[in-house]
C-alpha cells in the first residue's frame, strides 16, 4: 500500500516536473526529430534515387552509418561534436544538439521508409502515366506519391512511436524530457522503483494513445480508397 | 508513321533484341507473335520508350525519339577520329564503316573522344529531328497485359487525366510564347470530362464514371484502359498482350472493342497470342524469334506457309 501512497505523494509534489516539462519535453523532441525526419528524409529519399551515383553513394553511406550505430553513440558525438562545428551551439543548452541528432538519426530511417513506400506501388502505374506523355514529375506527383502516401503514413506513425521511446536517451544529457524528470525526482525523494512505474506508465499512456490515433487515421484512409 | 531502326536492347548481359527494324504505316495493323522472351514485348515497349533501347532510333512521323544512333547515319561515322585513323591507316571508305560497326568502335568511349565534329554532327541530327519523348508518347497509346488502370483516380479520372494535364500545359505554353490559345483551363475540363463520358458511353460503362478500378472485372479494367488511351487521340495503339491477364469469358469484350477500332481504321500494333484474332485484324504478322524478325508477312503468307522452320514449330504448337 505505501507503494501507491508514495505514488500519489510524488505525483502531488512533482506533477509538473513529470506532465509538463517531462512530456512536453518530450513530445517536443519526437515532433522536432519526425518532423526534421520527415523533412530531410524526403531529401534523402529523393537523393537515392537521382542519377548522380556519388549523391547515392553518399546518402547510401550515410543512413548505413546511421542505422548501424547505436542512437546513444550518435547522441554523445553530437553533444561534443556540433558544438566544435558551431561555436554558437557551445553556449546553448544539450537540447539544441540532440535535438540536431535525432533529426539526422530519424531522417535516415524516414528516407527508407519514404524509398520503400514509393518502390512499393506497382511500376506499372508509372508506366501507364508515362505512355499517355505524362512526364516524370507528373505523373510522380499525381500518381504515385499519392499511392505511396498509403504505404508510408502508417510506417511513418511507427517511426513517430519509435522516437517518443528513443528520446529517453536525451536524458544522459539532463534536457528535461520524461526521463530526466525520472533522474530528478529520484534524487530527490529516493523512491526508484515509485518513479519508474509512473514514468513507465506515462511513457506507456503516450505510445497507447499514439499508435491508437494512427490505427484510426489508416482506417479513415482505407474507407476513403 | 512509325518507324523503328536497327534496334539492340541489352539488360545486363542478355541481349533481347538483336537488330530489329520495322516500320507501321498510316491505317496498318501490325500483329507481332512469338514465343515468350522472344523479345516481341520488349520490341513494344522499345516503340514508345518505355525500354530505352541499347542502340538504334524510333522515329515517330518522321521525328527522332531516341538519341540518334551514329552508326545508321554514314556522315557521323566519317566525321569520328576513329574513322579517319582507320582509313589513314589505309582502308577503304567501305572497309573502314564496316571495321567500326562490326567491332563497335565508336561506342566504347564518350563522344567527345570521336572529336568536336562527330559531337556537332550527332548534335546536328538531334537538333533537326529530336523530339521530346513525351510528346511522342502522347501520339501512341498504350495498352498494357495488366490494365495498369491508375489505383487512385476514379474511372473518369483515369481518363481525363492526362488530356487535362496536357491540356493546360499546351496552354500555358502558348501563353508563355505570345499566342495564347482561345481557351480557358476550364474548357479543357469541360471537353475532357466530356469526350470521357462519350468514351464510357461507347463501351457501356458510363454508370462506372465514378467507381474506382478496384470494383471493376478485369474485362472492364481493360476496356477502360483502352478508352484511356483513345482519349490522348494517338495516332497509333500500342497492344501488349491486351487479354493474357484475362480470364476467358471476358476475353471476347476485349477483343471486339480493339476489333471495332481496327475497323475505324486506328493504326495498331498488337502483341498477342490469341492466333485466330491475329489471322483476322492483321495486315501484317511479324514472327519474333531470339530477339530478330524471324518471319514477316501477310497472314496468309505467314500462317498458311511458314518459310522459316521456327516460325511453322511454333504455329504447329500452338494452331492445334
């Protein structure tokens, strides 16, 4: 039972640590890293597939490098690197520069979900749109992005899920997300196992209510089709 | 009208077509049989570009399609550094073209090695007869084995769709030269939406307008596709294997509507397996066979007596 009195006390003494700065921090990461992603992924999906076999090579390497290492890696190099780049970022809090790295990390997998999404639809529909004198870029934008939509959106939503998760690795750098709150609040009241199920759940509450929202809109696009 | 050169199509290392050259006239039917991978879909889609072409030109009323393929013009050849070695090394002017074509001399290396002649007079060619692949594409239209019918777009959408794109880009076009058409983007609407519904009607679907392809047998996909098409006004139809994707009591439907537009006279040209209908639409069959014309005649001559052996195994397989 005290279990859930301690519960109840921390909530009422740190609420505002957990639910504002905890999730707001946290949405606001996932937000800037998917939308970044969906951003320079796009760019990047567009890159693979130009005839510029360097520019390939190149954005090839990249989301390799990317996906093969470990996000936490790539958040401690950009945490000491960026700022050497961008003397500014040195004066700014760690937020700017992981913020930095979670675009660049989910741009890499946006970009094969993107790529995969667009060689997903049937050639064929490509082709019809060509042979009636169509050109390339019309007959991408009216016929085959539209179709792509549909197999990159729900993908899309995981990715979004996947790095609300991910971010909890901002808190080696104490930016304020869920996690950090977690690191807070247990230094201060020295409850851990307390702290961990209400972050556990609120994480939990987020993905839940996010990947429900997601089921919804699929459903919504399928009745449309 | 449409003519087709000395055509090579290589994927990777396995040649489809070996020299091809054919040309379709004005109001000719054109039947190309074979068996499978005997190139003659290749050789289709080579027609309008869908399949570059490893070597030679299409030309479509008289414009060029492809680059220009230096080894069918003679001048180009002379004017190549590599010619004039040869022939400073002593051969004839004969020797020499058959040296360069028979060993693919001037291929292996970039134009600009052959010198700044040979680039201007390939230039030349281009300049004076290219046209842009799109704009040939819109005088041939397509019908491919499986309907590629646009998944998105509703029946009526899929056939006005590319005449209203096009449409309003001729438009702007001409606005963009000084000679504005007399039309606003709304007319092109208009006639397109309106040429679809007499199209549907035509085919007895205009209660389809606004279903999408998905609800639609495959029959009806096809004809669909068909009509598709026709609204570009193409000058000539291209048929690759219309009913193999079909199951076989809609293949009859198929077949009479290309059977009504052959009537009105579409020049056509038609991939098929379906030997009764080829011996009766056909003013010409052509035999594919390992990437060549094996065969090449009036139905008479090519279905009643074969010249070629592989072109009478083939008819005694599949005419039992």
């Amino acid at each position: 039972m005290t279990f859930f009195t301690n519960i109840a006390k921390i909530m009422a003494k740190y609420w505002q640590t957990f639910l504002l700065q905890g999730i707001g921090y946290t949405l606001l990461l996932s937000v800037i890293a998917v939308a970044g992603g969906a951003f320079f992924g796009s760019l990047l999906a567009l890159a693979k597939r130009s005839k510029l076999r360097i520019l390939k090579a190149l954005v090839n390497a990249l989301v390799e490098v990317v996906r093969g290492t470990p996000v936490l890696l790539q958040l401690y190099i950009g945490v000491f690197v960026f700022p050497m780049l961008i003397p500014r970022l040195s004066s700014l809090p760690y937020i700017y520069s992981v913020s930095i790295v979670l675009v660049i990390n989910s741009s890499a997998y946006v970009s094969e979900i993107i790529r995969s999404g667009i060689e997903a639809v049937d050639i064929g529909q490509m082709e019809a749109a060509r042979s009636l004198g169509l050109t390339q870029r019309t007959a991408m934008l009216s016929i085959v992005l539209p179709q792509a939509v549909k197999n990159i959106l729900p993908a899309l939503g995981n990715e979004f899920i996947t790095v609300v998760k991910e971010t909890s690795l901002a808190s080696t750098f104490f930016v304020g997300e869920l996690m950090t709150a977690y690191l807070k609040v247990k230094g201060n009241t020295y409850l851990t196992m307390e702290c961990l199920a209400i972050v556990g759940v609120l994480y939990f509450a987020l993905t839940f209510i996010l990947s429900k929202l997601l089921k919804a809109m699929e459903r919504r696009m399928k009745a449309r089709a | 009208m449409l003519d087709i050169k000395n055509i090579y199509k290589n994927f990777g290392d396995l040649q489809v077509l070996k020299g091809v050259s054919t040309h379709v006239d004005k109001g000719e039917v054109v039947v190309i049989i074979g068996v499978s991978g005997s190139g003659k879909s290749t050789l289709l889609r080579c027609m309008n570009l869908l399949e570059e072409p490893s070597f030679g030109e299409v030309w479509m009323e008289g414009k060029l399609m492809t680059p220009p393929d230096p080894y069918l013009h003679w001048d180009v050849i002379r004017s190549s550094k590599t010619y004039r070695r040869l022939v400073s090394e002593g051969l004839s002017d004969d020797e020499a073209i058959k040296k360069i074509k028979a060993e693919d001399l001037l291929k292996e290396r970039h134009p600009k090695y052959e010198g700044p002649e040979y680039v201007s007079q390939m230039k030349k060619i281009y300049e004076e007869n290219g046209i842009d692949i799109n704009l040939g594409r819109q005088k041939m239209g397509m019908v491919f084995q499986s309907f590629n019918l646009f998944n998105n777009k509703t029946v009526k959408e899929n056939i006005t769709l590319a005449p209203i794109k096009i449409g309003k880009q001729r438009l702007k076009d001409a606005k963009k030269r000084g000679k504005p058409l007399d039309k606003t983007p709304d007319d092109i609407v208009n006639e397109a939406n309106a040429k679809a519904m007499k199209l549907l009607e035509r085919i007895g679907l205009q209660d389809k307008a606004d279903v999408y392809p998905s609800t639609l047998s495959g029959g009806q996909r096809q004809r669909v596709a068909i009509i598709r098409a026709l609204a570009m006004e193409p000058d000539v139809m291209l048929f690759d294997e219309p009913t193999s994707a079909l199951d076989p009591e809609m293949v009859g439907e198929v077949l009479d509507l290309i059977r009504d537009l052959v009537k009105d006279g579409m020049t056509s040209v038609i991939v098929t397996h379906e030997m009764g209908f080829a011996k009766e639409v056909a003013d010409r069959v052509i035999f594919m066979h390992d990437g060549v014309i094996a065969e090449e005649g009036t139905p008479d001559q090519v279905f009643n007596h074969p010249q070629n052996p592989r072109c009478r195994e083939f008819l005694s397989k599949v005419l039992k």
